[in-house]
C-alpha cells in the first residue's frame, strides 16, 4: 500500500485509517497481520486477543 491508501477525506477532514507507533509517533502507521500489529520501523507489536 502507499501513504494516500492510508488516508481518507470525510467532511473535510481527514481520517486515518490505521494506528499510529505509540513509539515512533505521527507518520508511521502500524501493519495489521492477522495475529498481531507491528511497526516496521522500530518492532513495537501488540498481540490480538482471539
């Protein structure tokens, strides 16, 4: 995916469709797989609860 499939603009604004690294901050989105979502730039991961 690239950065604009990440965005969406509703009303004017714009919204985010996925989290943000609570380690990295604004601009590096988490990657959703399908036990878990990580960052790709410093390894931070959260596991999903089944």
């Amino acid at each position: 995916m690239s950065k604009k499939d990440y965005y969406e603009v509703k009303e004017g604004k714009i919204d985010r469709k996925r989290r943000h690294c609570p380690k990295c901050g604004q601009g590096v989105f988490l990657a959703e797989h399908g036990d878990r979502i990580s960052c790709g730039r410093c390894g931070y991961t959260e596991f999903k609860k089944k």
